[in-house]
C-alpha cells in the first residue's frame, strides 16, 4: 500500500484518486465513484465528495492509497 502524502488536514475523495495516480480525471474519478467500485476503509463510497483525513484507506480495483498528512500537526 502506498501512503500519499496531503498538504492539508483533509482532502475529498476525488481529488485524492487523481493524486494517487488510481484513476486519470475528475470525469473518471465520478464514474467509478458512482458505479460503487471505490472503497474507504474498507466500505463502498458513493461520494466523490467525502473529506479524507489522516489515515483513511482507498482501495479501487487492485490498488490501495493510505492518506498521510505531511508537515507539522495542526497544519
């Protein structure tokens, strides 16, 4: 599993695919989202909205991304 460091204390679901190099466009991201073949910790996501915090898992196909908060905390 590769850990994808964030910026930022958050980041929504579809922002963080294209990120993690899983899917190639913001187009992609909402049709595998829709179609329920994303995963976050380790439950089907239908929202390619939903906030990601330090830790949160994504899976899509035979991937899988860990969300890692960079920089200092509270940042």
């Amino acid at each position: 599993m590769d850990e994808v460091p964030i910026d930022s204390s958050s980041i929504k679901l579809g922002q963080f695919l294209k990120l993690a190099n899983l899917i190639e466009s913001g187009a992609d991201a909402k049709a595998v989202v829709a179609d329920g073949l994303v995963r976050v910790n380790g439950d089907v996501e239908r929202r390619r909205g939903r906030q990601l915090v330090d830790g949160d898992v994504v899976e899509f196909a035979q991937y899988s991304a860990k969300v890692a908060v960079s920089g200092s905390p509270g940042s």
